[in-house]
C-alpha cells in the first residue's frame, strides 16, 4: 500500500508532507507521555515488520498495515508512530519513498486515529464480546479508509492510474477480512494477558475503562 517516488505530482507530496508534520506535532504535543515510550516503540516495531511483508497483484501489491491495532493500543500517539515507522522502512530498505512519506503517514495514521477514536466509545463496556466485535470491525475499517485513501491519491496522478486505483482497491478486499480477524484476536489477546494496554482493566469480572485515548 506504499507509493513509490515519481508516482504523485510535487504538489501533492508536499501538501502530505505539511499535512503529516501538523497532524504529527498536534498528537505528540496534546497526547506525549514518557512513561508511554516502551509501549509506542513495541508496536511502531510490529508496524514496521508487518508493513515490509508484499505480496505482488498486478500493477500493485498488498500487505498488512494493522492500522486499527495501532490505533486502538496506541491512540493519538498512533499517527506519530506510523510516520516513524514509515521513515525507516523508507531510509532503511527503499519501501515506499522518501518524497512520499508525508502522503503514505495520511494513509496508513488517519485510519489509525479513526480506529482507535472508535474503539475508544466502548472500551469502558463490560462486555467482553461487544469490545472484541469492535475491535473487528476497526480491523476492517481502518484497512478499507486506507484503501479508499490509496485510491484517491492515485487517481490525483492521473488517467493512467485510474485502473491501478481500482485494482488497489479491489486488491485489499481480502486483507480487510485478514485485518478484522487479526485485531480481534489481538484485542481478545491482550483482554486476558494485559488489558491496560488497550485501555481496560479487569475488575470484579468488569471491564472498566480507565485511561483516555492517549493510552
């Protein structure tokens, strides 16, 4: 889901880069915790790891982004988490590109920052079932809103890229299923080892929440 150099007008990859650094400054400013640091770099890394694995489709290819697992463990600090990991899979091993980065970070962070707002409506419910469903559907949506991103910005390129946009899309259909089934068994995961770091806390057989979004 990463677009390569030479692909986007200049225009449009230095409004991404504008748009990238003001939402990034805004999260870390309002949502920055020390104490919130081992937690941010555990899951940039699985981000990092996740993101590299391509799957070649036609003039495209697929990959798992977990955008809704980086949301809903990190919050706000999931848009900041994204872009660094995006930089270094850029400077590291050529994936994506260097003028790109700004417009891959809206693509891969504003799913995250909306899959984790979602999960962040139910994650004080005491049931089990109802947080586990809606870590699910964040699966789905955060990978389908990146989708739909993808296929935007292609279209901005051009005529010739209008096909590419449609495979894009259509190409994904079955990593939004992969990604529901992956952050639903995460989320119903980390309920049992350890729920804080999604949010919630065990209490009286209770889910409780206890932190905002920040977590």
């Amino acid at each position: 889901m990463h677009i390569s150099d030479g692909v986007l007008s200049n225009p449009v990859c230095i409004g991404g880069y504008i748009a990238t650094v003001g939402v990034a400054a805004v999260c870390i400013k309002q949502k920055m915790r020390s104490q919130d640091l081992p937690k941010i770099a555990v899951i940039t890394s699985v981000f990092f790891v996740a993101s590299l694995i391509n799957v070649p489709l036609g003039p495209t290819s697929v990959h798992l982004i977990l955008p809704a697992l980086v949301g809903v463990t990190l919050g706000a600090m999931a848009f900041p988490s994204v872009m660094l990991g995006l930089i270094l899979q850029a400077l590291l091993f050529q994936h994506g590109g260097l003028t790109t980065i700004g417009v891959n970070t809206l693509m891969m962070g504003i799913p995250a920052l909306t899959a984790g707002l979602i999960f962040h409506q139910v994650r004080g419910s005491n049931s089990r079932k109802l947080i586990i469903a809606t870590g699910a559907i964040c699966g789905a949506l955060g990978t389908l809103l990146a989708g739909i991103i993808l296929a935007v910005l292609l279209v901005t390129a051009g005529e010739n890229f209008f096909g590419v946009a449609k495979v894009a899309l259509a190409a994904h259909v079955p990593v939004i299923i992969i990604e529901a089934v992956v952050t639903a068994s995460s989320v119903a995961f980390l309920l049992k080892v350890k729920p804080d770091l999604i949010g919630v806390k065990l209490k009286n057989d209770r889910l409780d929440s206890i932190v905002s979004l920040s977590s």
